[in-house]
C-alpha cells in the first residue's frame, strides 16, 4: 500500500496566503461617469434657482434701464464673476508656464 505524500508546491491541497486586494485605480470611463453625475446635479439645482427667483427686478446700469427676471440677473452676474476669474487664472498660468519650463528638474 503506497504511503500517502505530503502536499507539494503544485497540489491543490496547499492553500496560498492571504494578500490584500489591489487597490482599483480610476480609469477614464469611471471619471466621466462622476462628472456626469456631477453635471446631472448641478444641473438639477440650477432648474430648482431659476424656477424659485422669477420674480422681476428693475436694473439700472450706465444709463440703461430695464427689467429682467431675477434668475436671469443673478446668472448674469455669476458668469461675469466666472468670466473674470477665468481671465485671471488664465494670465497667471501663462506667466508661470515658462517658468516652469526653465526650472531643472
């Protein structure tokens, strides 16, 4: 009667250790699904803004006169900040990007 063997390094009975799972790292599809929930949302708040503020609102500006809906006020007044700061964020990365360039690494 042969006598049983002890485990080996390809048998089935050997059991391997554990080892913690990898971590998933983002892909492309995985960010834009995010950003499209994002969106989603945003969106969602702003139908919610526009619908709550229609109310109208007497605007006087360098010599113009007229009367807009509140929404359409505040949203002006939104893109104008958003316009600015775009302006300035972009002359300031313009300026540091050739720094940048110079900087040995």
């Amino acid at each position: 009667m042969p006598q049983p063997r002890p485990p080996g390094p390809g048998s089935p009975d050997q059991h391997k250790p554990w080892s913690a799972p990898r971590a998933v790292t983002a892909t492309r599809t995985s960010v834009v699904w995010a950003g499209l929930w994002a969106v989603a949302v945003i969106l969602i708040v702003f139908m919610v803004f526009v619908v709550s503020n229609t109310g109208d609102v007497r605007i006087s500006f360098a010599g113009m006169s007229g009367v807009l809906p509140l929404a359409v006020v505040l949203m002006a007044a939104m893109s104008a900040g958003i316009a600015v700061t775009l302006i300035l964020g972009t002359a300031r990365l313009t300026q540091l990007r050739p720094l940048t360039r110079r900087r040995p690494r």
